[in-house]
C-alpha cells in the first residue's frame, strides 16, 4: 500500500487527544501541507494507526486546554 512517507502517524495525536507536539509520530499541520504537495490534493493516503504506548510521551490535551474533549470512535 503506498502512503505519505511510508509510516504511520499516531490515532491519539490527529483527534486531538494528545498535544505533544515534537513527538515524531505526530501528523502536524507542516506534514498535512507537505502531503498534499507530493500528493497533488487533499485526499492523499495517510497510514493511522494507534501508536500510544506507554512511555511515549503522550500529553492529554486535557492538560493543555480543559474545553477540548475527546473524540469517540
């Protein structure tokens, strides 16, 4: 399967449970612009998967901004 950067970006991180920010799992703003260059659209292909462990630096977005709430899947 062919994906943006042949890697997979952390669940926790795109619906916003988890704000950390430099962790390299993450799929920022910076990634999403860069995909859609390489891609040539919005709709590029974007491998997700849950990737929170324990111990890999995962910062609630509870802690950073009360209002924000988890998403259910």
């Amino acid at each position: 399967m062919l994906c943006y950067r042949d890697r997979t970006y952390c669940s926790s991180y795109i619906k916003a449970n988890c704000v950390n920010h430099n962790c390299n799992l993450a799929y920022t703003e910076q990634d999403k612009a860069y995909a859609r260059q390489w891609w040539g659209g919005d709709d590029a292909p974007i491998c997700v998967g849950d990737l929170q462990k324990e111990g890999c630096g995962f910062e609630p977005a509870e802690t950073k901004n009360p209002n924000v709430t988890k998403e259910k899947v």
